[in-house]
C-alpha cells in the first residue's frame, strides 16, 4: 500500500479530512451493538465450556478443574476483550472506523517511509487473510452447534441435524443480495432475549451453589490449574479461547456504532450474561455425582435448560446463530470493500442494498464462495466437536498480530513512554502467544484449514498489491508529459464538440488511451479531462475535499477525485455536484475513455513467473472500470494495450 503523496494539485498526504460518526443515544446504539457486534462471542457458551471439558483433549469435570477453567474464561475476557480491545485498541480509530485495515491505513498514513512499515504492512494483510478463514468457520460452527441442540428435544431430530444446518446457511447466503436493513432491525431484540435467556439459565444453577462466583473471580484458581496440571491446562486454553471468539468484531464494528455503547453494551449486559451462563454451567456440573456428570459435560449448555422450556430456548439460540453467522458475512463484504479501495484485491462488483446505509453491501462473488466453503467444512467435520479443532487459530492469529499494531500505535502514534507501554504489550503479547500455542497444536485435527485458507488468500492479496506496482511502473516508463503532449496534439487533431474523460491511475503524464485514442481516430474533444480516482487512507472525505481541478490549457483539464476506502466510487454521481473545469458536465454529452491492459508474463525482475501468471488471471477477472466506478455503459469507449511485467 502506497501512501499519497502530493503531486500537481499541490495536495499533501497530511491533509485529512471527517470521517463519519454513529448516530443516536448511546442506549439504542448499545442494543443495536448488541444485535450486531456480540453474536459471535455471545454464542460461545454453546460449545466453549464443553469442548474444555469434552473435546479433543478432555479433562476430569472436577471441583479443582471447573474453578480453573472458569477463572481463565473470565480473566481471558478481562485482559483479551476489556482491556485489550475495549478499553485501548479501540481507542486506535482511523476518523471513527475500526479492524485490521483501518489500523493498517492510520499506521501507514502516518509512518511512511520508516524501514518497518513493510513488515507492519505484511502483518495487516495477513490478518485480513486470516479473516476470510475465520468467516468461513463461524457460520458453520455456529448454526452446527445449536442445530444439535434439536437433538435434546427429541432423539429424531439427530439424523436431520446436518441437512437442517445446511438448508439454514443455504438460505442465510441466499437472502444476502436483499439486504440486511429489515432483518437487521430484529437484531437487537432477538439478541437481548438471548443473553437475557442464558443469563437466566445461569442463575437457575447458580442458585444451588453461589460459591463457584468468587472462585471464578479469584485468578488463584487459574494459576493453580497450571501449578498442578501444568501441560493439559495449556492445551485447555486451546478450547478455553472459544470463549472469547469474535473479540475482534468489537473493534472491526465500532464505526458502525461507536466507542462508548459498545463498551456499554459490554460491561452493563454482555459480559455479566455471558458469566453467569458459564458459571451456570459449571454450579450444574458440581452438584450432580461424578457419572452424571461425566455424562453431562458432553452438552452442558442444552442439558442445563428445563425440559418444559427447551424447544422456544434452541430456538432461540439457533436464531442467535443465524445472527452471528450474518455479522460475520456482513464483515466480509466491508472488510472485501476496503481491501480492494487500498489495492489489495482486484475490483469486484459490488452492490449496495440499502439507499440509507452506505454500509449496506453485497459482493455476489465473496457471498457465494463463502457459502460453498462453510458447506463444505459442515459436511467435512459433520459436528460442531470436530469443528472446534479448526476454529481458533485464525482468531488467536489476528488478536496477536492485532497486538503487534497496537506496538506501533503506543509507541509512535501515541507516544506512549515505555514504563507505560512494555507492560501492557507484555501481558498482551503473553495472552496471545499462550493461546495461539495451544491452537497450534490443534492443527493436526483440524487447524490446518484456517491456516491453509490464510496462506492462499495472503498470496493472492500480495501477489495484487505488487503487480498493481509493477504495471504502473512499466506503464509510467512509457508515457509522455502532459505538457509536450497538448503543444504536439491540441492544433494537429481536429476537435469535436462535447467532453471527453480519459480516466487515468497516474496524477501525471497521459493516458495510455488518449494516446491511442489521437494515434487512431486522429479528433480530440472540444473539452478533455484527466481524471484520476485517489483512494484515501481515512474512511471518509469530506465533500469540499472531494475534487481538484487543474487547467492544463486548450481545453485540457487534469482532475482528482479523492474517496475514502469505505465510500463508493460514483464518479459520474460525483461530476453531476461539480462546477469546475467549463461547463456543467452534462452525461449526454460526455464519453468516458478506458484502458484496458492485456498482461504479459516475462522474466523481467519483479515477480516470480507464477505469481506473474497469476495476477494476468485476477486482472482478467476483475470487474471492470465500468462497472466500479458506475460509468453509463453507452457513454464508454476501452482501448487495449498490451504490458509487460
């Protein structure tokens, strides 16, 4: 990722503008938060405490065992999301936008040129990768886990659970391309009667043994399960990090709501409904005998439900699934946006849902390969069990590199001293490492998926961000300065009415296709405009920043128009606003000017031979400048070149 630098316009890189702002009183931004934000951590309790327990590496449901697991699910809640992400890293917004890439543009911005930024860089997209991993996993561990909560409300269900898990997620992705915004508004209710539910659960047992709540506080319990079992309590963090999945949304999502109702919405509802249903759990374990209990840390989460209310309850927990799973598809397609407006991913076709919500996106393609991928996990692991081996490393895997971020943010953003610093990157970096060991050893039963899914779709952002590089540098090599251009061409072709826009990816020199366009048809326009569209490293620009115009002289005009990486790139919407450069632009009258290149792969240094290869197969799948930039498809005329990379 390049930053901007100032170019003709005289535009510097520092000037920066508003980004944009949640609305509304923090009560009714905290239940939307809550409908939103919280459905992948807050349907956790459904397998997190039993796969501790009864995964792949079970341990005795014990007194000694329940209070050391339950204190390291509550301090991993504590260090990992109150105080890492709530309470700092939150803090770290870029103009109010969240998540990895956001965090990655801001440290860009504003450490450019430093000998580690590279590395920062790489760091950021592979974090990126490893979301698309992760986003894959959540629906499909999710809806699994509470379909076979139907199981407990009648032994038939048991042979219908892979096929009604699969027809949910088929319909989830199905309605995608409709929108969110009505669905989206019985979010924050259906989630609140969720926590209220499992809060209740929790109280209910709690009820018969109100000790196990200072033994869950006391981190004694915690440091004792080490002391005592030393190895098998690291490879429990493995499971007992389920707890705390979907930590990262909290960051990723605060554009959407803001700092202060999701920290609301943590610390006045989540977190306490969240304790209780675990603490629940583990009084109900401790008051039965050692075989029904044995029997029972199989399922815990459905088993602690009272039969007369177990039917409305899955129910209720399926429908939390379903809202997890969208908050994770939903945050694919943003996080898919502003990879491609950074230069990471080629351009997409991308369309907007909702008139209302510029968030509101759908990418048909990312919808549907998504869709293939976690059906194809639910009939690979066929149960949410075995699925727990793959879930957690690409979570854990962000939360550390998430940290090594925050490094930069404290120490050159915040300028942080280190007495301050060094020991709250100390105890994170501890955290982290601790889980994403544990994970590791995961990868044998599972965990190699996510890893492999981030492996290929950091190769592939990587291998876009430097052949986008590579062809602009060959293509600069070529082109002609706009000056001797206009003196050579401007009297010498014969002029016709109406306007032309050329649209060019170089704030200097000419386009490859005005210069094919005066080499064949010989006519220029009576006006012709160089239009340069420049994708900020901030989520918003403000409207009077949003373009520049510079005369060049007979006619000729160089404009730049500047978005942010989470605005849409409507250049003809954004021209009709404008009056510069003549006369009102009227669409009528106006043709707009593409180059499309045809790459060749050559032994030129750059890039490996493959790697070439297989950035001329995104460039051939990409959607075009059309279709992006929402030109009118009569007013277009592509011309071809050929480069060599």
């Amino acid at each position: 990722m390049v930053a901007p630098q100032a170019d003709d316009f005289g535009h510097s890189p520092d000037q920066e503008s508003h980004g944009h702002a949640a609305q509304g009183s923090i009560g009714k931004l905290a239940v939307g938060a809550i409908g939103v934000v919280f459905g992948d951590i807050g349907t956790s309790p459904i397998y997190a405490f039993r796969e501790t327990f009864a995964g792949h590496h079970p341990i005795n449901p014990d007194p000694m065992h329940i209070y050391g697991v339950l204190s390291l699910v509550f301090w991993s809640m504590m260090i990992v999301v109150t105080f890492k992400y709530v309470m700092i890293i939150m803090r770290a917004d870029n103009k109010g936008e969240g998540g990895s890439l956001a965090l990655l543009a801001l440290i860009n911005r504003q450490t450019e040129g430093k000998r580690w930024t590279a590395p920062i860089i790489m760091l950021g997209v592979f974090a990126t990768a490893l979301f698309y991993g992760d986003s894959m996993i959540t629906p499909a561990m999710s809806v699994l886990s509470a379909t076979e909560g139907l199981s407990y409300v009648h032994p038939g269900f048991k042979a219908w659970i892979l096929p009604i898990a699969i027809g949910i997620l088929v319909g989830l992705f199905a309605i995608q391309s409709r929108g969110t915004a009505k669905v989206g508004a019985l979010f924050g209710p259906i989630m609140l009667v969720y926590f209220s539910t499992i809060a209740t659960l929790g109280v209910i047992h709690l009820v018969k043994g109100p000790g196990i709540i200072l033994e869950t506080l006391n981190p004694w319990n915690a440091i004792n399960f080490f002391w005592v079992d030393g190895f098998r309590a690291f490879v429990a963090m493995g499971s007992v990090v389920l707890a705390v999945t979907g930590a990262e949304a909290l960051y990723a999502d605060m554009g959407h709501f803001g700092r202060k109702p999701i920290k609301f919405g943590w610390l006045g509802f989540v977190l306490p409904a969240l304790m209780l249903n675990y603490m629940g759990q583990g009084a109900m374990i401790l008051s039965m005998d050692e075989a029904t209990a044995l029997a029972t840390i199989k399922d815990p989460f459905f088993l602690m439900i009272p039969d007369i209310v177990r039917l409305p309850v899955v129910i209720i927990a399926l429908l939390a699934t379903i809202i997890a799973s969208q908050a994770v598809i939903s945050g694919a397609f943003s996080l898919t946006q502003q990879a491609i407006q950074l230069g990471f991913i080629p351009r997409l076709s991308i369309l907007h849902t909702s008139e209302k919500a510029v968030g509101q996106i759908y990418i048909p393609v990312i919808n549907w390969a998504l869709m293939i991928m976690v059906i194809a996990l639910v009939l690979f692991f066929r149960s949410s069990s075995n699925l727990a081996a793959a879930y957690g490393i690409a979570v854990t895997g962000a939360m550390f590199i998430d940290t090594c971020l925050l490094a930069v943010v404290l120490f050159q953003l915040w300028k942080w001293p280190k007495w301050k610093s060094l020991p709250i990157l100390a105890i994170f970096i501890i955290v982290d490492m601790a889980y994403l060991g544990a994970n590791l050893l995961k990868v044998p039963d599972g965990g190699y998926f996510p890893l492999l899914i981030g492996l290929v779709i950091f190769t592939l952002l990587t291998t876009w961000s430097r052949g986008r590089t590579l062809m602009r540098e060959r293509m600069a090599e070529s082109t002609m300065p706009m000056e001797i251009f206009i003196k050579s061409a401007a009297n010498s072709a014969l002029r016709v009415p109406g306007t032309a826009i050329f649209m060019a990816s170089a704030a200097s020199g000419v386009p490859s296709a005005l210069l094919h366009n005066i080499k064949h048809n010989r006519i220029l326009h009576e006006r012709i405009i160089i239009l340069t569209v420049q994708i900020e490293d901030v989520p918003y620009v403000d409207e009077a920043d949003r373009i520049v115009c510079k005369e060049l002289g007979e006619g000729f005009y160089r404009v730049k128009m500047r978005f942010g990486f989470l605005e849409e790139t409507n250049v003809p919407a954004t021209l009709d606003k404008v009056d510069l450069c003549g006369p009102k632009f009227d669409m009528m009258h106006t043709s707009f000017f593409l180059s499309r290149q045809t790459l060749i792969a050559s032994k030129i240094p750059g890039m490996a031979i493959w790697r070439e290869k297989t950035f001329a197969w995104m460039l051939r799948n990409a959607a075009n400048a059309m279709e992006f930039f929402k030109l009118p498809s009569n007013r277009v005329v592509e011309l071809g070149s050929q480069v060599e990379i």
